[in-house]
C-alpha cells in the first residue's frame, strides 16, 4: 500500500505484522509512529534489533516469538531487515509470522524497495500489511503539501505557493523530513491562517545546495559579472568543485531534456509528466530551455565531462568552470533550435 492509504488501514484493527520498506524513511518513520502508539507501547515494551549489526536469524525469530514477560505485549521492531532483497533461509520466521502469538507484533523495516517475488514478502502481504514508501516525486509534492497545510490548519495560496515550487525544484533531492520541519516551524510564526511568500522567506532554511542555485539563475538571465562572482565564491573552497561541477551537469542535463520534449509539442504545464517536474517549475524551465541553442548544450556537456575528469585527476583548476560559464552566458538565442 502507498502512504495515505496505509496509514488509513492503521485506523481498523491492527495486524500483528507489518513491512514498511522504501527509500522514503520519512514515511516509514511515520507509519512506525503510529502502529506504536495505536499499541499503546511505550520504549521500554519495544524491542529494536538493527540487523546492520549481522543479528542472526535465530535471534531475530526469537526475539518475535518471545512471550511478554512484563507487560500485555511483545512488540519488535527489526530495522533494516535482509529478507526483502536477497534469498536467506527463512523458514523459521516464515512458520512463526504464519501464526503470531495474540501478544505479539513485529514490524520489519527496510529502506531499500522491497522485492516482492520474496516468500517472507508475500506471506507479509498475506498475513500482515505492507508500505511501499516510495520517494515522492517533485510533480507529486501538492498533494504531500495540502496534506500538511490541513493537518496545521493553515493555507497557502498564488504567489507563495510558487515561490515554494521553485525551492522544492532546487533541492537535488526531495526531503520530506526538511519540508515538514520547515513547514512546522513556519506555522508557529504565522499567526493567521494564510501563509505568505514573505512568511516563507524569513522562516524557511536555506540548505547550502539552494544557494548554490544563484549561479544557474544568472546564467540563464545572461548576467555574466553576477554568474562569475557566485562561481569564485562558491570555488574559494576546493571541497565544492564536485558540487559545483554536478549543479551545471543536472541543469544542461534538464535543459537539453526540456528542449526534447519541446520539439515533439510538449510545452508549458504539459512538460511536468515527462520531466518529472512540478508543473510551475516544468513551464519555467521550458521557457528557459527555448532560450538555448541545442548544439551549444551538447557542448557544453562534453566540456563538462572532460572539466570533472581534469578537476579530479588535478589536470585544472576554477578556469574550466569558469570558461564554460562565460560561454553559457555569452550564448545567442536560437529559439526552437
């Protein structure tokens, strides 16, 4: 089951098994939350054995099968468990999950997709209930964010919800662990109900990945003297050559995707699907990639491959980025091209 729907089930009788696996901790850290306290159990009625530390099978069907000494259950939860993506010899726990004590429940974690082909996966499934906390998707963020915005009461229209896209869209990789901190902490501060782009801006923190965005942004609005200034800025420290490296790939990459897809008449909002994008973000970046030449992009790939081979190996220095922010920035419009 996906997250909303899981969490839906946890309100009807509980099961005495459950998997939670997914790239997503964040969901597994909430639906772990919840089964726990629709128990009643407190940390010291919950047993958690970290199979990273190589905990034997036998002691993990041991500890599940064991009768509860001082209290009305026994509740394990076995974090990062090796049963899901590899064949091991599991007999024990398959005989002992098939017909849990009344006392009794486990809950299994993984961070890894689970692969359901497993017999432990599919007896689970059976017996228990299963979350697939997939990382969510930057065009499935609204729906994450109504969510949110309902549980805190609050709301958040027009200008601000762009202005939240847009560092959604920043971000390299989407934490929802990050957005959910943020959003509780700008709760606090918004004394109304409406929350502004002007609340979001003083409350929001900046991750240093999202500042690394001012260079992208003057490239594309052709302001050289800017773009130069945060790139030496940014290479005064040589620990950020990699990122700086990987920020210019990611953001030719997405252009030369865009200008692909345009081509064959996808455009504005419609470029969400294809680029896995939030709609604004996907019609912004389309706009943007019509300002490109496809020709000079594929270059610029190619001098990139070649700048982070050369920067690793010590070959160059700042020059190569540097080089190919100029030529970025002194580019001529060739719309559709």
């Amino acid at each position: 089951m996906k997250f909303k729907d899981f969490m839906n089930s946890l309100e009807n009788e509980l099961k005495h098994v459950y998997l939670l696996s997914g790239e997503e901790t964040f969901y597994i850290d909430k639906a772990r939350e919840k089964i726990l306290s629709k128990l009643g159990a407190d940390k010291s009625e919950v047993v958690v054995l970290d199979c990273g530390e190589k905990i034997s099978v036998a002691e993990i069907a041991g500890v599940i099968d064991s009768a509860p000494l001082f209290s009305p259950r026994n509740v394990a939860v076995i974090k990062n468990a090796p049963f899901f993506g590899k064949e091991v010899n599991s007999e024990r726990l398959e005989k002992i999950l098939s017909n849990m004590q009344e006392t009794n429940f486990v809950i299994f974690t993984t961070t890894k997709p689970a692969d359901k082909r497993r017999k432990l996966y599919k007896l689970i499934a059976k017996v228990g209930a299963v979350l697939e906390a997939d990382s969510i998707r930057a065009r499935q963020i609204d729906e994450w964010l109504n969510e949110k915005l309902k549980s805190l009461g609050k709301v958040m229209y027009g200008e601000a919800r762009k202005y939240f896209s847009e560092r959604i869209a920043m971000l390299p990789e989407i934490s929802l662990l990050y957005l959910d901190n943020e959003l509780e902490k700008i709760s606090l501060i918004v004394p109304g109900k409406e929350i502004t782009v002007a609340d979001l801006q003083r409350g929001m923190t900046e991750p240093p990945e999202v500042s690394n965005f001012a260079l992208t942004d003057a490239i594309d609005a052709r302001k050289l003297k800017k773009a130069v200034y945060v790139l030496r800025t940014q290479l005064r420290d040589a620990k950020n050559f990699p990122l700086m490296t990987a920020l210019l790939v990611r953001h030719v990459r997405q252009l030369l995707r865009a200008k692909f897809f345009i081509k064959r008449g996808v455009r504005g909002r419609a470029l969400a699907e294809p680029l896995e994008m939030n709609p604004y973000i996907a019609q912004k970046l389309g706009a943007t990639a019509e300002g490109y030449d496809t020709k000079l992009l594929e270059e610029i790939f190619l001098e990139l491959a070649d700048a982070d081979y050369k920067l690793k190996f010590g070959l160059a220095g700042a020059e190569v980025l540097e080089k190919i922010v100029v030529k970025l920035c002194n580019r001529k419009t060739k719309r559709g091209a």
